[in-house]
C-alpha cells in the first residue's frame, strides 16, 4: 500500500482512537487489520493499556488526556484524515478531550466500549455520562450492542422493536445516527424469505436463523437482515465493524451504505473464521 507521504490524492487515512488488547483479537490491532483490508492507511493513538489474552482480562493502565493529545496532534498536522474511528474511552478526562479534538477531525464512527463479554468494566460512571452528553452529539454514529444499548438507555432490548425504540431515544438524547447491533439478541428463526427456494421437509419450510441490525439516521430507520453465522464467537467483531464502517465513510460512501458494506466484510471475515 502506497504511504500517505507518497500518494497524498488517493490514500484514505483512516485515525483509529481504541484501547490496546495485547492478543490481537480486539481494540486498535483489529481496527488496524479491518482498516488495511479496505484498502485504507491507518493510523492509531492508544487510550489504554489492557493485560488480556484471548480468554482473561486481568487489568489496564489507561492514558491521561495530556498524553492522548500528544498522540494525535501530530497526525492531525500531517495527514489528512478522511474518517475517524473511536473505541474504548474508560475515563473521563479522556472522553473530554476527545469531545475539545474533535472540531479538528471529521465526525467520528463511535463504538462506546463499555465492559467486556466477562463483565470487566472498560469505562468508568463519569465517563459514561460525559460519553452521551459530550462525545454523542459530535459523532456521526454510535454503534451500541444490545447489551451497551440497554446501558445507555436504561430500557431492556428483546426483539426488533425494542432495538429501533433504544435507537430513537439515543437519538433523542443527542446520537445524529445509532446503529444498533443484533447479534446479542435471541437467535430469531424466521421462515426463508420469499425470494429464496426453502427446502422442505414433511411440507414444512426449513427455518433459518437471521441476523437484525437497526439503524437510525436522523429519524430515517433502515433494518438490515442478514444469514446467522453459526459457528465460536469471533473476538473484535464491533471493532472491525465500526471500522469498516468509517473506511468506506472515508470512500464517499453513503451512511447506510457504508454500514451494508461494513456487515459484509464482517460476515466474510466470520465465516472464514469459522471454516
């Protein structure tokens, strides 16, 4: 891949602002591999130091703001950033900050990384609150899961419905777009859609499992189906889509657009997983 330096006119760069996770299945290495599939350069400043392997987490030193800042000025003299990609953020000092940057970057996709699938806490109480009252507003999405969206919103998310009512009071509470991601919901089992040829069995359509995303853009709410992937959980899949999603922003993509693209490069990198 061309660098930036050499190739300013066509080179998307890409800033990721994400959490290290040593073992390379979440935070700013996987934003890093989804960012160069896309045919994007990236560029990173760490927030916070995890000690974890693929299975535990047993600690973090997080960045001050002072150090946060010291990172990404200098990329921001350099380079031209075409989208921003923003992850964990566990105090509030550094939510803050990023929230006083921000008039310099374009409006970021953002993945509020609040505990990991274990329960370790990855944000703390005040953060949280400066998360929807000063970085929300400034993004150009948020991209909660199912259990983050019931975090932020206080409302219990079962079913489709459920998601697209957590989307709207997001927005209501400042999000410009929420996408919000099914894949923690119960494994819906829907009849096959019309347009595809079910196989039968004693007269009865084979059922198969389908994946929900909801997103709302200003008002405007798009409900993306997709094939269930069985298979082991695949670690970093938020990660790898909300950069997806700001790599093909970087495109000139369209937002929904871009989210579609997002979810079919993830749904390829889970199935190769689960070869």
């Amino acid at each position: 891949m061309p660098s930036p330096a050499t190739d300013a006119n066509t080179t998307r760069v890409v800033l990721t602002i994400a959490g290290f996770d040593p073992s390379g299945g979440a935070g700013i290495i996987a934003d890093v591999r989804a960012l160069m599939a896309l045919g994007c350069w990236p560029v990173a400043a760490i927030t916070s130091l995890t000690f974890q392997n693929s299975e535990t987490l047993s600690g973090s030193i997080h960045q001050t703001a002072e150090s946060l800042r010291a990172q990404i000025l200098p990329l921001v003299e350099e380079f031209r950033i075409a989208a921003v990609k923003i992850g964990m953020l566990p105090t509030r000092d550094l939510v803050l900050e990023i929230a006083r940057l921000l008039p310099e970057l374009p409006a970021p996709v953002v993945d509020p990384v609040l505990h990991t699938s274990s329960g370790y806490e990855l944000m703390e109480p005040t953060a949280r609150e400066a998360w929807l009252t000063e970085l929300m507003p400034l993004a150009r999405l948020v991209t909660p899961n199912i259990p983050e969206a019931e975090a932020l919103t206080g409302m219990p998310i079962k079913n489709e419905s459920d998601m697209r009512a957590a989307a709207a009071k997001l927005r209501e509470t400042g999000a410009r777009a929420v996408l919000v991601k099914g894949g923690h919901l119960p494994v819906a089992r829907t009849a096959c859609p019309p347009a595809t040829r079910p196989v039968r069995t004693g007269g009865m359509p084979v059922l198969q499992s389908e994946a929900i995303d909801v997103l709302d853009d200003d008002g405007t709410v798009t409900v993306f189906r997709g094939e269930w992937i069985d298979g082991p959980p695949v670690r970093g899949t938020g990660c790898m889509l909300s950069s997806a999603i700001a790599a093909s922003l970087a495109a000139g993509m369209t937002l929904r657009e871009s989210v579609s693209a997002a979810k079919r490069f993830v749904a390829d990198v889970m199935r190769s997983a689960n070869v």
